[in-house]
C-alpha cells in the first residue's frame, strides 16, 4: 500500500458508489471465514456460496465474518444484496487510500481504519474496514493476516466475556488490537530512536543522518495514520446509537486512551529526532569552527613568517643582514619569537 496518497488518474471522476478496486492487489483470491458464537457454542467455517451468507444475516446469534481481500467487485455487489449495504459503503471499502473515517447508517456502523505492522524495519500499512450490525460484524481486510488470531483465541475459550458480548465489543476488541499494534510499532521505532541517541554522543558517523531521516520517514507514515484515526474515535466515543451498548461506552473511551498514548508516544519521539538532527548539525559546526579555528591560527602565525623571508629573499645588491655571520641563526630565532609570542597571546586570549 502506498504510504501517501497517490490518486490514480483512471479513478478521477467516478461515482462514489461505483465498485472499482482502487489499491494493490495482495491476494490472489478472496478468503470468507466466519464465527458465529453464543456463550455455550461456537462453530467455525469457511464461506463459499451466496446462500451461506444469507444464513449469518438470518442467524440470532453472534458472527464474525472476516474477509480477506477486497478486490473483488462479484463479492462485493453479493454483500450489498444480502446486507442491504450502501455500495458507497463499499466502494470505500475497496479504497485502501481512504482516510479513516467513521460513519452511523440506521441499522449498522462503518468504521475505517488503518492496521501498522514492522516488517524488516519497514513499516507497512493495510485497510481495515469494520461494518458492525446488531447480530454480524463484517471485517474486510486486505490481505489475510494473524494479528486477529489472540481475538479468535479468546472466542474460542467460552470463559471470556466476548462470547457473551455483542458486536459493538468484538468490534472493540479489534480496534484494540490495532491501536497495540500502534504502539507496539511506535515501540520498536523508538527503541531505535533510543539507542541512536544513546550512542551519537560518543561518534557521529557518516550514515548519521541516513539513519535519522529513516527513522523519521517511517514515524511520519504512523503519524499520517494516527492522527485521523484517533479523530475516528473519538467520534466513534461519543456515538449516540443503540448498536453500541451502555455498558460497553466505557471500553471505546478507552480506546481514547490508548490512541493517545499512541499519539503521544509518536510526537515525543518526533521531537527526539529532531532534537538529535539539531545535535547533529551544531557539533558538526562547532567542528569546522574548530578546524577553521586552527587553520586561521596557522595562518596568521606564517604572515609575519613569511613577511621576514620574503624580505631577504629579494635581489637587492645592498642587503647588509645578509653578511651577518650569524644573520641566519637571528633569523630563525626572530622567526621563533614572533611564532611563540603569537602562540602565548592566542593561548592567552583563550582562541584555542
């Protein structure tokens, strides 16, 4: 997925509720599972015919449909048939590029969001978009993944409250999950951040900077998807609906909580960097100040050094000094003076 946004120009102009795939491809085909849940039963399955679909719309009990991939337009338009979803629902989902947003229909929520992974110190983003009715919650995911798998664990085990609980805390849960992943890559990042910091104090290498501006690019992609998501839930917070119970308001303020830990995390290691880049440049001056310094001390001392030899260095017939016979030696220990004298006034002065 690309980490800013670049707007095919194939897509200019068409309808928002045209069902056009608009990202990159990351899976060859659709992938439908489904849990459907009651706290004394579970059954897990794969979905392969429209029919079965109808029977999760039609269940009582709770299921999670998670689909994995989201470039097939078939699929889509069958979704919007058994759900009466809104294709402009749809067509949003099919947008990987989409901001993360939130929307109320009357009887579902459509939430957006971006998950964040490390991989081989690259961060990589992919589309999670979240459509929660009263009895079925419908994940859509680009690719198919396991950072929903501790969620499918706690399902699976009947003690957990989330086989008691409705949609609105299953879909609690996986939002949870990704804004972890948040913090957990904002974590690993500034480990990095840390240990950089620690050790530019004692060398600053070449690659310094390639190190910094690195780091920096990869906290720019999390913040560029932090900052709108943490709007998403704070409006997700302060919904008024009956999709979302009472009882479980408390758990979505604290996904507020979460999110700007996140938040924090990322700003406070952004100024880090900057404050190590500002390190950076100012030893690297105050260095070649220091070498100019120096090469400015050298050079003032062979003026007067050079005044002298160039003197007895012209052709003039009538040079008395040059039939001294120790005019050399007092030359050099005129030469000697000045460059000591020179020396202890610097020193004096404190210019080196």
């Amino acid at each position: 997925m690309a980490h800013f946004v670049k707007k095919n120009k194939n897509h200019i102009g068409l309808s928002p509720y045209a069902l056009v795939f608009q990202g990159e491809k990351k899976t060859e085909k659709a992938v439908l599972n489904v849990l459907t849940f009651a706290p004394e039963s579970l059954q897990e399955s794969e979905i392969l015919t429209p029919e079965e679909l109808k029977a999760i719309q039609e269940e009582t009990k709770i299921s999670w449909l998670n689909i994995s991939g989201i470039d097939n337009v078939k699929l889509m338009e069958v979704l919007a048939a058994v759900f009466s979803l809104n294709k402009l629902v749809l067509s949003d989902v099919m947008n990987p590029l989409l901001r993360p947003k939130m929307q109320d229909f009357d009887n579902y929520i459509f939430v957006n969001i971006k998950m964040l992974s490390e991989n081989n110190i690259r961060i990589t983003v992919d589309s999670l978009s979240l459509i929660i009715f009263n009895n079925v919650l419908i994940s859509f995911q680009e690719q198919n993944g396991t950072c929903f798998e501790p969620i499918r664990e706690r399902i699976r085990k009947s003690q957990h409250k989330i086989r008691r609980s409705g949609t609105d805390y299953l879909a609690f849960a996986l939002l949870d999950v990704v804004i972890d992943n948040y913090i957990y890559v904002i974590g690993q990042l500034g480990e990095r951040i840390e240990n950089l910091e620690a050790n530019m104090t004692n060398v600053l290498k070449v690659d310094f900077l390639d190190q910094v501006n690195f780091l920096k690019n990869n906290l720019n992609i999390i913040r560029k998807y932090i900052k709108p998501a943490k709007e998403m839930i704070l409006n997700l917070a302060k919904l008024e609906t009956d999709l979302i119970q009472p009882e479980n308001k408390l758990h979505y303020k604290e996904l507020i909580d979460n999110i700007n830990e996140a938040t924090e995390l990322a700003d406070s290691y952004r100024e880090m960097l900057y404050d190590m880049m500002n390190i950076y440049h100012t030893s690297t001056s105050t260095k070649l100040n220091e070498i100019i310094s120096v090469l400015t001390i050298i050079s003032v001392i062979f003026i007067p050094i050079t005044f002298i030899v160039g003197v007895y260095g012209t052709n003039f017939d009538n040079l008395p000094e040059l039939h001294w016979k120790y005019g050399y030696f007092y030359m050099l220990g005129l030469m000697a003076a000045i460059t000591g004298g020179m020396l202890w006034y610097f020193k004096h002065k404190k210019w080196f």
